[in-house]
C-alpha cells in the first residue's frame, strides 16, 4: 500500500540550533543532501501532482522561519519547491505549542515569508489553528481548528488550500471525515493507517522523516525504496509514539508557557 504514494521527504527544523528532539537537520547537512539528490536526477513535485521516475515531495511541517532563511535558498537554486504545512495560530510567533527545554523557542514563518513562499511557487498546507492532539477535541473545536486554519491561508496567499498534515501525525476516522467535509483534498501523515477509511477522490501521502543523523545514503534509499526502506518505516513509528510525548509533557509543565 505504502509503494503506490510518490517517495516523499519531511523534514521540521533545519537549523543550526540545536535541541533535544531530533527532527531537526544542520544547515550544511540539508544543503549536501538536496545537492546530492539533484545531481542524481531527482526533482520535486508537489502534492496531487503524479509523479514520474526520479520525482519526489519534500514536505517541511510546523512552518518555522529557519525554513525560510536556511532551505528556502538552497531549494531556490536548484528550482526544488516544496510544501510547508503552517499551525496558523503561530505565524510570526515561537512555537509555544511544543516543550521547551532549557528555554529554547523556535520562532515561525511571518506573514510577508509565507507570502513570499507561496508567490515563489510553493504550496502552503494547513497544519490546524494550534498545533493540538485533534484526537482530544470536540466536534465543533475539531471543525475550528481544521477550517479555521484554511480560510486564514487562503486569505494571506490567495492560494487555494488543499492540503492538511495532522499535528503529531494523529488523526482517526473522525479527524479524516472533517478535513474531507471541509473542502480538502488530501492529507500528508508519517504513518499509513489501514484501519482508516479514505474518502473517494481524498488523497493520502505517507511521509518519511529526515532525522538529525540521517545519512545522504538512507535518503537515497529513502528515495528509490530499496534495502533499509523499511527499517527506517518502522523506526518511524517508533518516534511518531515519542512526539505523542511532548503532548504529555506539555500537559505536565503547561505552567512553562
Ligand atoms: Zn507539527
């Protein structure tokens, strides 16, 4: 099931800050990796577009600036474009929704970054209102927070807005019929659920996560989805169960704020 989705890169951070988490990727690093790729033929498209060999999504989740000031320049030369899925509650903000240790925040894409992205020929994607465990909300919060974030995009972009990651890459059946009823398309997750049904004419990408360590080599394999492919699927979710533990960390310290 997973094979038929075109090979897909997200990444979160990339950043020479550092932080306890690891989804995050040094400036150099990412650099190394995009120009490896591209001089092995690899070119990007973008969500609902097929794929033809050697074409590939690259995703950024959580929208933050160093995005914008480290892969934007990067991606610009060698005419790569992705999608960057935006908690619009936080735009021009730090990301106060995620545990902080040691104090660190990251800020977020502004409103003229993310403009200028979108005219650049990205997409801009939803990524809710706040950042929260859609899991846990009401009907009404869930609809807030799903059509909520897509009217402010469509509004600040003029882009149509088609598209929605699941913050911490939860959803379930109720989560996927709202974003279906509230005009999306398609949604990008890090793990494909088989328990879910998806709609007629909804489109799900599954996406693999770049990790602080990971080596030019996985990516490539990541990529052509051959041997460690599925190693790393499953060490995937592995750490999609650990960011359900910044929900619990934030509920422990949420005097942190
Ligand atoms: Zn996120």
């Amino acid at each position: 099931m997973i094979d038929k989705f075109p090979p897909a890169l997200l990444y979160h951070k990339v950043s020479p800050r550092g932080e306890i988490g690891v989804t995050w990727v040094k400036p150099d690093a990412f650099k190394r990796q995009m120009e490896t790729i591209a001089e092995a033929g690899w070119s990007t498209i973008l969500p609902g577009e097929d794929a033809d060999t050697k074409q590939f999504l690259l995703i950024f989740d959580d929208g933050y600036e160093c995005i914008y000031k480290y892969a934007y320049p990067v991606l610009s030369q060698l005419d790569f474009k992705a999608i960057v899925f935006i908690p619009t509650g936080y735009i021009g903000s730090t990301n106060d929704w995620d545990y902080q240790l040691f104090g660190r925040r990251f800020a977020h894409l502004s409103e003229a970054m993310l403009v200028e992205l979108s005219k650049a020929g990205w997409m801009i994607g939803s990524h809710t209102v706040s950042h929260v465990d859609l899991l846990q909300l009401s009907n009404s919060q869930l609809e807030d927070e799903i059509a909520g974030s897509r009217s402010r995009l469509q509004d600040l972009t003029g882009q149509g807005i088609e598209w929605i990651a699941f913050p911490f890459g939860r959803y379930n059946q109720r989560v996927m019929d709202v974003a279906v009823n509230k005009g999306y398309t398609g949604a990008v997750a890090p793990v494909y659920r088989p328990d879910i049904v998806i709609p007629e004419g909804f489109n799900l990408i599954v996406a693999d996560a770049v990790y602080l360590w990971s080596a030019i080599g996985l990516i490539e394999r990541i990529l052509r989805r051959d041997n460690g492919y599925r190693i790393h699927r499953k060490f995937q979710k592995l750490v999609n169960g650990s960011s359900y533990g910044t929900i619990i960390w934030k509920r422990l310290f949420s005097s942190n704020k």
